[in-house]
C-alpha cells in the first residue's frame, strides 16, 4: 500500500498553470520584470516607427516597420505576462 505523503503540494489551478515553478515563487519581482522589458521593448517600438516615417526610401521604411512590429509584438506579450502573473498573486476568495 502507499503511504500518504504530507509533503505535497496542492494542484495549481487556473492561471497558476500557465507560469513556470521558479516564478511561481517570487510572482511579484517575476510580474516587474516582465512590466520593464515590455515598457523597454515599447519604446524601441515606438523609436522604430518614428523613424519609419523619416525613411527616405520604402525598403528602408519596410525594414523599421517590420522590426518595430516584431518589438511591439513582444512588448504585448510581456506585458499580457505581466498581467497573468499579478492575477495569479492575488489571494484566494475565502469561498474557493
């Protein structure tokens, strides 16, 4: 027979099953974290797309535009895991 282990952990639920163990630990520096890379990469984003419109030529403002997107794109994922991880730090409701 096994024996009950009461070392366990509970099962993670909801949001919890998203984010990893090791920032599962410190949800808070993981959630500021990811809110400065996303501001940062923002910022790129937002530099790149002014100088899009500066662009002499159209490869050259292809070229700002796509690398702004690919910046932008990755801010918004930061900063959508920064939201998750702040959700998930919250404390429980009383009735759950």
């Amino acid at each position: 027979m096994h024996a009950s282990d009461d070392n366990t952990t509970p099962p993670r639920s909801g949001v919890r099953r998203l984010i990893s163990p090791i920032e599962l630990r410190h949800l808070r520096s993981a959630a500021g974290l990811r809110f400065t890379a996303g501001g940062f990469q923002l910022g790129i984003g937002v530099v790149l797309l002014g100088l899009a419109r500066r662009a002499e030529t159209t490869p050259d403002r292809r070229k700002c535009h796509r690398w702004a997107a690919w910046f932008l794109v990755n801010a918004a994922l930061q900063l959508t895991g920064g939201c998750l991880d702040m959700v998930a730090d919250r404390p429980a409701r009383p009735g759950t």
